[in-house]
C-alpha cells in the first residue's frame, strides 16, 4: 500500500485500550481521528487467540476498578452485557481461601479482546479511521505554513503509506515511541525525553495449554502466586470465554519471564508443564502448547500524570499505561486524559506543559 490521505485532526499511534478510549471520545466530539495499529487486530495487550477449539485470553487476565471515571464506563460496558465480574480474588494456591479484597476482578464476554473491537467499532460508528496491521516506523514535524504557527506531522508507515495529523498520540510502550521519534528527528526537550526513557516495563512469558480431562484450579478457576517463577494460571473454560474446549492460561513472573526470555519454546512450556501438573486430574493430558512472549508486559516505573504533552510546536502526546496508573484501568484513563485536554484546546487552547494535572473525577 503506498498512500498518502487526507490530513485528520489527530492521529493516534497504537489501538490499544489508551488509544480505543481516546479515538471514541475524540471522534465524539467531532475530531476526524485516525488509529494506526501494526497488530493484525486492534486491541494490543487485550488480546485472546483461538487454540485448537477452544480460546483462551494471553494478555491481560482481568481488569479492577479503582477510580469513579473508570468505574463510569465499566457500569455502562456491564449494562451492555460486554463486561462482566468474573470473581472477587485469587487462591494463591493454598487451601486457604482467600479474603475478598473489596475489588471485583472483571472480565470481557468471549475474551479480553473482545471490549477492543467494542470500543474499535465505536469509535468507527462516530467517524474514526482504524488502519490495523499499519506500522509507523518515523513521525516528522512540518514546516508551518502561511501565518498557522505550526505545520502538524507526518505519519510514515513501512508500507510506504503516510498520513498528516494537526496532533499526534503515542500510545505504544514508551521505549517503543521514542524509536519512532527518533526516526523521525523529532526534538524533545531533554526532561521530556528523560521523563519518557524512566518508564520501565517487565516482560511476560505466556503459555496457553489445551489439556483434555479435568483442570481443578480453585474457584473461580484461576490461581496467583506472585513470588513464584509461574506466577498465574487461569482456566479459560471455567472463565467462560472458552465453551468447547479446556485451555489454560500461565504467565511467568517479571523476573523468571526476563531470565526466561530468549529461552527456547519448548524449554519455556515444558518448566510451565511442570506447574500445571498439580492442578491436572490424573488422567489428564496436555495436548496443545503454545508460547507468547511480551516484551512489554506490565509497566514497573510510571511517568507521574496520566500524559505527557511535548512542548513541541504541534501538539504531542503521549500516553497508554505507562502514564498514571499501570494496567488496563490506567490505560483507560491516559486516554480519557488525553482525549479531554484536545478536545479542552480546541475550544480554550492553553500553552503546552510538560505534565499535566489528573482530570477531576465526575
Ligand atoms: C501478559 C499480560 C498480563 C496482563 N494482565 C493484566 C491484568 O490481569 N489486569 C490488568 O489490568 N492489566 C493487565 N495487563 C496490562 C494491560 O494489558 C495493559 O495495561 C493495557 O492493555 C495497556 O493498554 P495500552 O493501550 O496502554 O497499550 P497496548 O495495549 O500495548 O497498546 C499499544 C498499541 O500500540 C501498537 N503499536 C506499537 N508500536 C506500534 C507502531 N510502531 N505502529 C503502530 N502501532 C504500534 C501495539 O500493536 C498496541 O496495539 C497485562 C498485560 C500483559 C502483557
């Protein structure tokens, strides 16, 4: 594909939770967005793959709710019947049950990817573009024009495609969008980039296992031991997400996963064998295996605020779950920040900062 498109309002870098949210509210208020993803599907780290017959969720497991911002799109998606409570806690493996923490865990119908094409197909319904298996590899800042005191960007997709945007939203993992800055030679100030390269993430070695027999994990059917080097095993099944076949989930911790890493996929499913054993019937088999490996997984060092804003000459942001709070419900909210303040300087433009105060919750 070699094309060059209309120039849009914004142009956000990575449909991701962070990127969905915004692009919906932004199309909302009547921006012409596009969404540019180089995975094959929208989503990012909300990601469920079939295996075999069955499904099973790779990236993130569940989501909590902490704040009442979020907590108003998850009564809405609940309503909907997209989202629903999947338990109140986890069985760290013992025979002890574990106290309900006043958090409930939610999950998405039919898998985690499944609120991604939700939101993908709201954002759509109010007019955003969403380009996947598109990978930006450089943005430019142009030359200003005539009296405007900014010229926007120029997004460059491997593919030889390349859009123009008056602003620009990175919602890829930091180190991740400094390499698409860099390839462009875009300045930042050196506390911006310092800020940026001070996000840190762990990797995540996943293992999805299609076992015929029964799974007996405690209810409701997903165990966490965050010391242990297999820190999470979740059945798909007993989730719900999976009606015709049994699939497990198991995620390595931080550290095993980076020692782990480069390890070779049969080495990585034979040590998570090893885990999943206590917890198969005696009779049960193992017949599927499959790795995923994520480089960036869970965010371990946060930038303070839910954005960072350059102070670029066209606006630049930058955001996803590295910004504020970690996790699907961080994520969400750097988009809603985001989304607010270009739509706040659309109407009222305020000078550029470097960081920004939390939205007041409604
Ligand atoms: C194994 C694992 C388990 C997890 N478990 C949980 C959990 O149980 N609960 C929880 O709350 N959170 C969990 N998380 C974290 C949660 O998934 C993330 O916090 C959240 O999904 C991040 O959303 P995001 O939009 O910030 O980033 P992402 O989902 O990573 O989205 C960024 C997007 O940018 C795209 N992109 C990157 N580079 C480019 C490029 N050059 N061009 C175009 N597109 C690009 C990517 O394809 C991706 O879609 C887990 C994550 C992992 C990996």
């Amino acid at each position: 594909m070699k094309m060059q498109t209309q120039p849009v309002d914004v142009a956000i870098v990575g449909a991701g939770l962070c990127g969905l949210m915004a692009g919906a509210v932004l199309a909302e208020h009547g921006q012409r967005v596009v969404l540019l993803d180089k995975g094959r599907s929208v989503g990012g780290r909300l990601a469920t793959r079939r295996i075999g017959a069955g499904r099973a969720d790779h990236g993130a497991q569940f989501f909590t709710v902490r704040s009442p911002r979020f907590g108003a799109w998850v009564e809405r998606w609940r309503a909907a019947d997209i989202v629903y409570q999947w338990g109140t806690g986890w069985s760290d493996g013992s025979l002890a049950t574990t106290a309900p923490d006043g958090h409930p865990r939610y999950a998405v119908r039919g898998g985690m990817n499944a609120l991604a094409k939700h939101l993908a197909a709201q954002g759509a319904g109010l007019g955003a573009t969403i380009h996947t298996g598109v990978r930006v590899t450089a943005i430019e800042a142009l030359p200003a024009q005539g009296a405007s005191a900014t010229g926007g960007w120029k997004l460059l997709a491997e593919d030889g495609a390349s859009w123009t945007a008056r602003t620009v939203v990175m919602t890829a993992p930091a180190p991740q969008s400094l390499a698409i800055l860099a390839a462009g030679g875009v300045d930042l100030l050196a506390e911006e980039r310092s800020a940026l390269e001070a996000i840190q993430y762990a990797p995540c070695l996943c293992g999805l296992f299609t076992v015929h027999g029964a799974v007996r994990l405690p209810a409701p059917g997903a165990l966490q031991q965050p010391d242990a080097d297999i820190s999470w095993i979740a059945d798909n099944q007993r989730k719900g997400i999976s009606p015709d076949a049994t699939v497990l989930t198991a995620h390595g911790s931080p550290p095993w996963s980076a020692t782990h890493y480069a390890a070779p996929d049969d080495a990585v499913l034979s040590r998570m064998k090893t885990n999943l054993n206590p917890w198969l019937d005696q009779d049960a088999v193992i017949v599927m295996g499959e790795v995923k490996r994520w480089r960036y997984a869970i965010p371990t060092a946060l930038h303070a605020e839910p954005m960072l804003r350059a102070c670029t000459p066209s606006p630049l942001y930058f955001g996803g779950d590295g910004f504020g709070a970690p996790r699907v419900e961080g994520a969400a909210l750097s988009g809603l920040a985001i989304a607010a303040d270009i739509a706040g300087r659309a109407t009222s433009p305020t000078p550029c900062a470097t960081t920004t105060i939390h939205p007041t919750d409604k």
